[in-house]
C-alpha cells in the first residue's frame, strides 16, 4: 500500500541518510543490470542520488522502476514495534520465573527440606564405611 496525499508530501520533506542514497543506488544498479535503465542514465540517476537530500526528491529516482522504492524510516526504525513490547513483556515473565525458582531452592536448602546432601555429610562408595559424624561416638 503507498502513501498519498497529505502523508505522501510529509514523507517527501524527510532528510534522506547515507544508508536511503546506497539503497537507492542499489536499486539503480538492479534496474540496469534488468535491461531497464541505459549506461548514461544510470551514471545520471547515481550522481543525483548522491546528492539528493530528502525522500522525495530519491523517490523520483525510482518513479519509473518497477518494484519496492524507499522504505518509510518509521518501519525500518519504528516509531511503535508492538513486537518489541512483546519481548519486553517475555523477559520480564523469564526473569521473574528465575529469581523466584532460586529463592524457592534457597528456602527449601535452608529449611532442611531439600534432597541435597548436608554439607557435612560426604558420599561413600559401595562396600566402604560413611566417616564418623563430629560430635558421636563410633
């Protein structure tokens, strides 16, 4: 869907950035490699490209090719990405679950209810004796 009207003419007055001059000059390599622009006018339309400086006066470089021209900034860039609101939401739920599972283990640790071994408490081998608990008789 394209722009037009009063929305097209606001977009046209948009400052163009070295990045919008290469596509644009991509574009025009494209469109003569097809057979669809001669030798002299694509040395014609890149030297304009250089020196344009708002999205209209590049749009007219395009006008007559077929195919995507300049992309509004607003979709490269966004103004407003609800994706980016999503993945917000997203690692903020990850982040919450993480603390709350290292406080659950840390409590149940704590408490003595964990499966985990006692720190004074070593593993044995099969066949050989647990060492003395520090403070029993053997």
């Amino acid at each position: 869907m394209t722009e037009s009207g009063p929305a097209r003419h606001h977009r046209a007055t948009w400052r163009a950035s070295d990045a919008d001059r290469e596509h644009v000059a991509k574009r025009l390599h494209r469109a003569a490699l097809e057979g669809r622009l001669q030798p002299d006018e694509l040395e014609e339309r890149l030297a304009l490209a250089l020196s344009c400086r708002t999205f209209g006066e590049l749009d007219e470089l395009l006008v007559d090719l077929p195919g995507e021209g300049l992309k509004d900034p607003r979709a490269l860039f966004g103004e407003r990405v609800p994706g980016r609101r999503v993945t917000a939401a997203v690692a903020i739920v990850v982040v919450g679950l993480v603390v709350l599972a290292l406080l659950t283990s840390a409590a149940l640790v704590r408490f003595g209810r964990s499966s985990a071994a006692a720190p004074n408490q070593f593993p044995t081998l099969p066949g050989q004796q647990a060492p003395p608990r520090s403070g029993t008789t053997p």
